[in-house]
C-alpha cells in the first residue's frame, strides 16, 4: 500500500470499501441509538446539529465518531418525547 491510499477491506460482492466507509452508520441507525425517528435524525443534519456526507443515492452517512460526539452533546434526550 502506498502512502496515499486508504486501508481498504473486500465485500461480499467482491468490491473495495475504504475503511472510512466502513464504519458510516445510516439515519436509521442513528436514530435507533438516539432513540427517535429518522426523519428527525435528517432534521437534526439538515440543521447542522449532526455532521453527515450524502452519499450518491442522496442518503445520509454519519460517522461512529460522530454518533459518539452526539450522544456526549445529549441530544438523546432532545429526542424523547
């Protein structure tokens, strides 16, 4: 591997994912965490309270660091009823 690339791993369909890739959880995953609905969850990234990348498809990919930082932040409980 050389210095520029990015450590990747082989998929079941026989495709590279760059690490980075590997560990971006979806709007469903996030909002099981937090514990509200996904469409909250684009809400809440729409308003620049959650950092996402849009994937090609136009969904929301968001880190597990950031779903980390998130949860510290508590907006968990921003999103209980």
């Amino acid at each position: 591997m050389t210095p520029n690339q990015e450590p990747c791993t082989l998929v079941a369909v026989g495709r590279r994912v760059p690490a980075t890739r590997r560990r971006m959880l979806s709007t469903g995953r996030i909002a099981a965490a937090l514990g509200c609905s996904r469409e909250y969850v684009s809400r809440l990234i729409a308003a620049g309270r959650i950092a996402a990348e849009r994937t090609t498809g136009g969904q929301y990919r968001v880190t597990r660091y950031e779903l980390e930082r998130v949860l510290d932040r508590g907006l968990r409980a921003a999103c209980t009823p």
